[in-house]
C-alpha cells in the first residue's frame, strides 16, 4: 500500500485548521515548536550517552612533562570528550600560577640529553637545559604552558588541584590560575577514573 498520501497528524489539523475557523492555528504552530523542542533534547540526550570520558592523573611538575596532560587534555575536548586531569603531587606546580612560569627539564637522567649525568649535575645545567627547550618551543611555534592551561579551560577541561597536596604544599587556593578547580579530594578523582573510558597516568 502507497504511503505517498499519508500525512502526519500535525499536518491533518492544519488541514483541518483551514477548513475549520474553531481549530486555533497559532495552537497548532506552538505544539509543532513544542515537537522540534522535544526532538532536539532527545538527540542531545542521544549524544550525551556516548560522550566518551577520559582522566589524567599528573603527577610530574618538571617543564617537559608538563605538555602531555595539557596536550593529551585539549586535544580530546576539541573531538568532545569530557575530559579530567588530577593534578597531584608536584604536577600541582603545573597550575600554580607563579611557579608553573618557572618550571625546569631536568637534565640529570634524562636519555635524550646529549651529555652524561656527571656534566648534567653540574651547577646551572638544569637552567641551561630548559633554555634550550623554551627556545626550541619558541621557534617553532609550540605553545606554551600557560597558553595550553588557558585552551584547555576554554575547552571544557576540568584542572583538577587535589586538596591533600594544596595543604601538604602549603599552598593557597588563590595561588592558581583562574579555572582550575581546587579541593578535589583522591575519591573523587578514583569515581571520575571509574567512569572513563580512558585513563591515563603521566
């Protein structure tokens, strides 16, 4: 049987409406508004269910190690996930507003440097080392901490600071940039690393 014909049960009553002057059409208009209203929550709903979620615990606040939460972070958020990063320990120093400016690579160690740990332990290498990498990031255009803190905010990211560390440090909830979400305790953190379809340590 041909469905061509068929029309939907708004459609009839404005049909109706033009032959019948007691059928109100601004009621009809309304309900079809109401309708589109309801189609859309439920599609928002929709997506909503498969919103994929992702936390980060950091726990290094060194100015290499930096990069990967934030990256990692406002990278997932740009395809829409919601994204947390549990910043603990001295990866706190990455939100606190002074000493994130002040971050440093340490070259005692680490496989990459091209000299050995003796000459890396020498006084002023570390400084040496993180001017190398600052002016590595500059020519290339790489963005800084800061600006990354910054995108991964206006992303929808939630900087977690965890509040036994703020109070082992001795630090004060002003001390951080603005966004970041202070007094977040281990358990909640553990519920949001429950819920995630990722998680990741760095």
């Amino acid at each position: 049987m041909s469905t061509d014909n068929q029309t939907t049960p708004i459609e009839d009553g404005e049909a109706d409406a033009e032959s019948n002057p007691e059928i109100d059409t601004a009621e009809l208009q309304a309900l079809r508004e109401r309708v589109e209203e309801v189609e859309e929550s439920l599609a928002e709903a929709d997506l909503g269910d498969d919103q994929k979620k992702m936390t980060i615990v950091a726990t290094q606040g060194s100015f290499d190690m930096a990069y990967p939460p934030l990256i990692l972070a406002s990278t997932a958020a740009a395809f829409g996930w919601e994204v947390v990063v549990f910043h603990t320990f001295w990866g706190l120093d990455i939100l606190h507003e002074e000493k994130s400016k002040d971050l440093k690579l340490s070259a005692v160690g680490n496989p990459n440097m091209p000299v050995p740990n003796a000459v890396a332990a020498l006084p002023g290498m570390d400084t040496m080392a993180t001017k190398m990498m600052q002016k590595k990031i500059d020519d290339n255009g790489t963005a800084t901490i800061e600006e990354l803190i910054d995108l991964s905010l206006e992303s929808g990211v939630d900087l977690q600071a965890c509040q036994m560390t703020i109070e082992l440090m001795d630090y004060d909830e002003d001390d951080f940039h603005d966004g970041v979400t202070t007094g977040v305790g281990a358990a909640t953190a553990l519920q949001h690393m429950a819920e995630s379809d990722i998680q990741l340590l760095v």
